[in-house]
C-alpha cells in the first residue's frame, strides 16, 4: 500500500493550531521552519468511515417513516389474511 501524504504541509508558518482533524493519511502534518505548533485531539490512519461515525439509512428520518411504512404495511396485510381466513 502506498504511504498517503501527510493532511498538512505547512512551511514557514508562525503559529499553527490544529485541533479535531481526522484523516485516512499516516501523519496529520509535515511542518518546516514552523515556530510554534499546536495538534489537539488529531487522528491519523482512520480508513473511511467508523461504523459508529456512519450515519445509516434506518437513523434517519426518512429511513425511520419508511421502515415504519413498511412494518405497518406487513401488519395490515397479515390482519387481512387473518380476517379472510
């Protein structure tokens, strides 16, 4: 696997302050003739998204109506076969 480059790559900076980013690349900075710099709360490595991170369908709202929708319509078809029956 190639190695990704680093998310920053700064050069000359004063002050530098890097707080909550997440990337997918092995280092968060490279940094030359940087006088001061600040990372708080960075991550590195992460692959695509965290299970916990993704926001899938069923959490939604519009999942949350449809799968309603549909459990409704499982019940009402169920009712009716009973009541034929």
């Amino acid at each position: 696997m190639d190695k990704k480059k680093p998310m920053f790559d700064l050069e000359s900076c004063e002050d530098v302050d890097l707080q909550e980013n997440k990337t997918s690349s092995d280092s968060l900075v490279k940094a030359k003739n940087t006088k001061q710099l600040r990372a708080i709360r960075n991550e590195t490595g992460i692959n695509g998204t965290k299970a916990n991170d993704a926001i899938s369908w069923h959490n939604t709202l519009w999942g949350k109506v449809i799968l309603g929708l549909f459990i409704g319509g499982i019940l009402i078809v169920a009712r009716l076969l009973v009541e034929s029956a």
